[in-house]
C-alpha cells in the first residue's frame, strides 16, 4: 500500500512511520518548519531510509502530484500547532492549516486514481470548552468570565455561582472551539468531510488530546507541557503553573496515538467517522509535575502564580466509547509508564533554555493573553 503523510516529519508523523508495515511505500511531505525543527534543513536519516521524503509547503503540494499518485491512503498531520500563539499570528495559521488543507484537497482531486481513505489529525480544540452538567443537562458554551478569572474563581460556574462538572468530551458534543487553532481544526474536518463526501473517500477524523513522548520537539515553546516541566525540573529551574494549578488535561502516549493511526489506516472496511484519541483520563498539572518529579528524582519548584491564559479551557478528558464500539477495546499506556519511556528518551537530548520558553511567555503577555489575578 501506498501512504501519503503530510508533516510526516513532525512528532507524531515520526511515530506514525515507524508503526506502518515495514513493506508500504511511503511518502512524506513536510516544511521542516523551523519552529518545530530549529536549524536542520534535511529529513532524519532514519525517515530518509524509510519513506520519499519532500520537503515543501504543502500549499505547494500540487508541484510533486506525480510523487503522489497512486497513493491509497492520506495521513494528513500537517498544521502549526501552538494554541496560544495562533491567537496573535492568525493569518499564518489560517493559511498554513486550512489553506493547506483545500491545497491538498485540490491536489486529491487532480489525481488519476483518488486514495480510498483519508485520515486527518484533528484536536480535542474542536470541543472548546467542552459540555458541563449541572446535573441535569448537557450544557455549552459555559464560558469563564474574564471578570471571574480576575478574582481567581477558576472552576466554570451557572448563574447562580453553583460550579458546573465537566464531562468527557463525545464526538457528539457540540463543537466550538475557543482559540483560531482550535477553529482551523475544525475547518480541516468540514473542508474534508465535505470533499470526502462528494467523492466517497472514507474519512477518519482523530481528535488527539494532549500528545506527549519521546521525540517531541523540545525546542518549540509553544507545544508540549509536558516537556516545559520536564525541562524546567531537570535543570533545576521554577516552574510556573498556571491557575490554581488544578486544571485537568487527558495526557496520551504518542506511541497509542501512532497506533490509532494505524489501525484506522489499515482497517479493511469503510470508518467515515470522527474519533477521540485520549487516555481517557483527567489529570491535573501538579499531579503531572508531581509525578516528573518523582521519576527524575529532583524537587519540582513550582509556584502557582494565578496568571491564566485566555481562552485556555479548564477540563478535557475524552471519552473513548466511540473508539472502543468501532475499533475494539483501548488499553492506552499509564502516564507514568508513558512518562518513564519520555524521561529514558530526554535525558539524552540536548537541554533547552529556560529563557526561550520566558520569552513565548513575554509574547503572550504583551499580546494581552496571558492575564493576572488581581488581589
Ligand atoms: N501533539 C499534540 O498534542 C496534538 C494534539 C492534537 C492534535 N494534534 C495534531 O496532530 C498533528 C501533528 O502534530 P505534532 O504534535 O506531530 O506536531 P509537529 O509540529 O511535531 O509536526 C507537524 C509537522 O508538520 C510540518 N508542517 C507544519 N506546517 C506545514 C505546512 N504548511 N506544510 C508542510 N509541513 C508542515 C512541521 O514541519 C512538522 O514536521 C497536527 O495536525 C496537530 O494539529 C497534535
């Protein structure tokens, strides 16, 4: 089989390659976008062993059509990704991630033989703040006031100041993303959906939670908790946790991340589905940095500053109920088995200054994102 990867090159793309069937022909279309990749300008050898690898803009796609033709199955993981930052450089994620996308579509639709399926990498940014009960009903759009946040009521709250439970996010829910990156997901699953559609191309919509493991760029300040903390406890340096440092995230081992991809690329009959991919549990941060510190054996010194993001949701966890009816049960790997294989792989990367994740940080305040509580 032949396997069209866009931003094959990235974190999860890497993963995605090894796991593939050692005899599918691969071809990789990436940038090497420096924010993700710094100063290399060539693919790793090991993907250069394994897979064509192009590098280009896929709002270029079109240029390498003849590449691509033939190809069964589109793995479409390229898009910019920092949620914050596309707050203040909209236009570029909006021309990098949906532009990008109708250019592969474009491309798709000039190939003599149409792939079968076609696999995009949405995001849990889709849901926004996600569905909440008050015990009755499904409720959305349950928005945190700025004037809430100020004065450090963290937790979502009805009318009457009573706070609401989160629920898992469901593929049913109601989508309404809180950030331009979690918009631009969202434009990639309608643009595709609706050309998918109209060319019976089997569509599969995974909307990842929060990837981390091995191989996830450390140098990109603007992606990746997980590697902020680790970097910050292993050097010794503070830590700054936002909030109260109880918000709750679904943390995932890319390497069941990779595998959903897999199976989904690989299975024999039609999916056309949108799909959670989490562990499908919430974690709060102290309990992430907790638990870093614990297999690094180094004091974590975190603060909890009460400055918050804008737009930032407080809850996410999905629900993988949908996962398990259509593919089989899901036994995703424990953060802190998943955290074990990631510290085995970091302490042999090169350290990331402190200062580069200071100044995203500055970015943010100067762009009016990154608020404090008053009092
Ligand atoms: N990592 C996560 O936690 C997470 C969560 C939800 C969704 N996702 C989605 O999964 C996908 C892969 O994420 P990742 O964590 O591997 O990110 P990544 O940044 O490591 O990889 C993305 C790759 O795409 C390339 N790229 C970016 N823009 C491009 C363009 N216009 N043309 C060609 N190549 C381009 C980059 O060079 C990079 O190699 C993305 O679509 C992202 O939105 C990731």
């Amino acid at each position: 089989m032949k396997f069209l990867i866009t931003g094959g090159a990235g974190f999860i793309g890497k993963w995605v390659v090894e796991k593939l069937p050692s005899d599918a022909e691969i071809v990789i279309v990436d940038s090497l976008d420096a924010q993700v990749h710094g100063s290399s300008i060539d693919f790793e050898p090991e993907l250069k062993s394994r897979a064509k690898c192009i590098k280009a803009d896929i709002q270029n796609i079109e240029l390498y059509t003849d590449l691509i033709e033939g190809t069964d199955v589109v793995i479409h993981l390229a898009s910019q990704t920092g949620t914050g930052q596309s707050m203040y450089e909209m236009s570029r994620y909006i021309q990098q991630n949906v532009n990008g996308t109708a250019k592969l579509l474009e491309l798709v639709s000039k190939l003599k033989r149409k792939p079968h399926r076609m696999i995009l990498s949405s995001s849990r940014a889709v849901y926004g703040d996600g569905a909440y009960t008050d015990g009755q009903k499904i409720l959305y759009s349950c928005k945190r006031r700025l004037e809430d946040l100020q004065n450090g009521v963290w937790e979502v709250c009805n009318d009457q100041n009573n706070i609401l439970k989160s629920l898992p996010m469901h593929e049913d829910h109601l989508t309404n993303p809180t950030s331009v990156y979690g918009l631009t997901k969202l434009w990639q699953e309608q643009l595709m959906q609706n050309y998918c559609e109209s060319q019976s191309i089997d569509l599969v919509s995974l909307r990842f939670q929060n990837v981390y493991g091995p191989k996830q760029e450390l140098s990109n300040p603007y992606t990746g908790i997980i590697g902020i903390f680790t970097n910050a406890i292993a050097q010794g340096n503070s830590l700054e946790l936002f909030e109260d440092g109880l918000v709750t995230r679904d943390f995932v081992f890319v390497g069941d991340v990779a595998d959903a991809v897999v199976e989904c690329a690989l299975y024999q009959a039609p999916l056309s589905s949108t799909i959670n991919v989490g562990m499908g549990q919430a974690v709060t941060l102290i309990d992430v940095v907790e638990t870093i510190s614990e297999i690094v054996g180094k004091p974590a010194n975190y603060t909890i500053s009460g400055r918050f993001r804008v737009g930032d949701v407080r809850h996410a966890i999905a629900d993988m109920s949908h996962y398990e009816a259509l593919l089989g049960s899901w036994s995703p790997t424990s953060l802190k088995d998943g955290l074990v294989q990631y510290l085995e792989w970091y302490l042999d990367q090169k350290p990331v200054s402190h200062e580069t994740l200071q100044a995203s940080f500055q970015e943010m305040e100067r762009t009016g994102l990154l608020l404090s509580k008053q009092g």
